[in-house]
C-alpha cells in the first residue's frame, strides 16, 4: 500500500491484444462484418488516473456486402445507407487483410478508489475513452460471384479503401492475473471511409453507430515509476 494516496497513479503498459468489434458495418456497399484485431499495445500516463494508448497491428475482416442491382457501383457507393439493405441484392461474401492504427485518451475515473482497495491491477476498473482509429484494408479476397467480372472470385487488387472513426466510449478493465486482463467497452462512433476504385476517389457518408468492443491482452511489462 503506498504512503499516501497521491502516490496511487496509473500504471504505463505495453503488450499484445486480440480485439473484436460487433456489430460492424462494410464499406464495400453496403453489408456487415466483423473485424478481428491483433495489435501491439502501448499505454502511457500522463497523468495519476488517465492514459493515451497507442495501438498498431493487423485486421482480419470477413465479411458480406449487398450489391444493388439496380444502381451501378457508384452511384450505389455514394447512395450508401449503413443500415438499409438494397431489395434487389446480390449477397457477396469476402475477407479482407490489412493495418489499423488507434490513438485513444483514456481516464480511470475511479482509479484511486480501486487502487486503496488492491484491485486496480493492470489498471482494472471504469474508464471513460476518445478512441480515433484508421483502418487499411490492403487486401482483399471475394469468394463469390459479384455483378462485376473483375472482381469475381479473386483478390481485389484494385481498390484501396481507407475507413476512419473517432467516437467516445465507456468501458471496464478486468485483470485476471498479473499478466493478462479483458475488457469490453461501448463506443458511439462517427465513421466512414475513403476509397480509390480504378482511378476513381469514393467517399461514403459519414455515419453514427454504437459498437460493441471485446478486447484480451498480455502484457509484457508494466511501469509503476513512471513520473
């Protein structure tokens, strides 16, 4: 137990985590999926009870998206609902392989409190975060005929997709073990994405959605003197 209480701060943490997001939207048309992330995990304090993690790593995203038959790829693009499925759809199913970044402030609000009691481990408890995230699909495999021969069963070479977000989200921090801890959090979030399809710049409407986030980690280390 430490002497006083202004000695109980945060911990800075650095590790590896696994994290999934549900529900998810695609931003091929319109569909859903769901992200897989393997990131490496810096968290530092900047002050006795908040953070700043920075994440960087791979995203896995299988997916399905609905190709409107009706509207040609553009026009269906820039008419793109986040949650409205076109009547005449063509379900297609892919997954995509790519890079995700996230800069996320964080504040433990009732960090002290935890701390006093010997549960605040690995930074366990309530925390209040502005995560902002940008994700880069670099690759991308469809697995089913679409209404476009060029991207019939094959990699989608052509298209480079880049999806950013930024929200505010509410969370708790379980640690297991001196190593390993859970957390899920839900986040409101504003996202869209930019998109190159054959020399041509796409932009999607901005949309705002809850989510749902579970995330495991292993830390490797921890820093409780960190000034």
């Amino acid at each position: 137990m430490p002497d006083s209480i202004t000695e109980l701060k945060v911990n800075s943490l650095n590790g590896i985590g696994l994290k999934i997001e549900l529900p998810n939207v695609s931003g091929y048309g319109i569909g859903r999926n769901m992200p897989f992330f393997i990131n490496y995990i810096d968290e530092r304090r900047i002050s006795s009870s908040t953070t700043i993690l920075l994440k960087a790593g791979v995203i896995i995203t299988p997916g399905v998206f609905y190709e409107d038959s009706t509207y040609n790829y553009f026009e269906m693009f820039e008419r793109n609902s986040y949650f409205e499925i076109p009547k005449n759809a063509n379900k297609v199913t892919y997954c995509a392989f790519g890079f995700n970044f996230i800069i996320e402030p964080r504040w433990y609000w009732n960090f002290k409190n935890r701390a006093i009691k010997g549960k605040a481990e690995l930074n366990s408890g309530w925390f209040l975060s502005l995560p902002m995230e940008i994700s880069l699909p670099l690759r991308t495999m469809i697995s089913t005929p679409t209404l476009y021969d060029h991207q019939s069963t094959k990699w989608l070479s052509d298209y480079f997709n880049l999806f950013y977000s930024c929200g505010i989200s509410v969370g708790y921090r379980h640690a297991f073990s001196d190593k390993w801890f859970l957390e899920s959090s839900i986040e409101m979030q504003a996202m869209g994405d930019w998109a190159n399809y054959f020399g041509s710049n796409l932009y999607s409407t901005v949309g705002f959605m809850p989510q749902l986030e579970i995330k495991a980690s292993y830390i490797f280390s921890k820093n409780k003197k960190q000034k």
